[in-house]
C-alpha cells in the first residue's frame, strides 16, 4: 500500500456515505450521486497527498459542488431508458418515506443553483459566506437565491397540505 493510502481509505469509509446524501439531494437522482461521489474520490485520491493535511471533507464538498456547477454550465443529459425499481426498506418507514419523498420533490422544483445553496446552507450547515466563497458568487446572491429557494419549498409544502 502506498503511503497515505491507509488514512484515504479511512477516509473513505468515514465519508462515503454523507457525500453521497448531499449528492442526492444535489442531483435528485440516486445513480448520479454515485457517479458524482466516485468522482469526487478519484480527484481526491489524485491529490491526497496535498489535501491530508488540511480539511479533506472541506476538499470533498468543494469538488461535490464544482461538478453540480459544471453540469449547470454545460447541461449534456443523458437519461436512462427505462428507471431500476429501489428496493423497499425493512421495516415500516412510511413517515421517513413520506417526508424524504417531499423533500426531494421540492427540491426536483428548484433552479440547480437554488438547490445547491440550500444544500450547501441547510444540509452542509455552512454559513451563508463560506456558501459564497465556494460559489464563488456575492454575499447578496447567495441570501436571495436561499429565501427564493426556500419560499419555493414552503409553497410546496402547503400545497402537499392541501392535498392531504
């Protein structure tokens, strides 16, 4: 084993699984996040050496959001086919479920960059600076892009009121 590469597979384990929910709720499409969450441990692994050091979530996060962007500046789709059913969940999660299907629908209503400031904001819990810095957008961007986004997602939510 190279050198390093005992703390990147550590690494790996720790955080695999968080990044690949933030990627989720990024890109509304599970098989996406996965593509998206291999990708961004290939370009870490390619600059582990560097990054070890420092805070390599912090690294992680940046190039999760990078690739959202990219995607947003050049939006090549490709769409499956035909959709692989999810296996269910044991147990009886329908409340999880329910609210895990609404978020995701609101959020499926969002601007891709909408929905990255309110994953980055509320999910990443950044603060609306560092959300800026790492948009590389103003202060005044980032906070009118949340409340818009945001006033999106409790229209959403009162009109799933309505229904029930």
């Amino acid at each position: 084993m190279a050198r390093g590469d005992a703390e990147f597979v550590e690494f790996v384990q720790a955080s695999t699984a968080r990044l690949q929910r933030a990627a989720y709720l990024l890109t509304g499409d599970r098989h996406q996040a996965e593509d998206d969450v291999q990708t961004v441990l290939v370009r870490m692994y390619t600059a582990w050496s560097r990054i070890r050091r420092q805070d390599p979530f912090a690294y992680a996060r940046k190039v999760l959001a990078n690739l959202v962007i990219d995607r947003w500046r050049r939006p090549f789709r490709e769409d499956a086919a035909e959709e692989v059913p999810e296996l269910p969940a044991l147990g009886d999660l329908a409340d999880g479920i329910a609210a895990q299907d609404w978020l995701m629908r609101a959020l499926a209503q969002l601007s891709a960059r909408e929905r990255t400031v309110v994953v980055l904001r509320h999910f990443w819990d950044l603060s609306e600076a560092d959300v800026a810095a790492e948009l590389k957008v103003s202060l005044g961007t980032v906070k009118s892009t949340a409340s818009r986004a945001l006033a999106k997602m409790r229209l959403a939510e009162g009109v799933v009121e309505r229904m029930s």
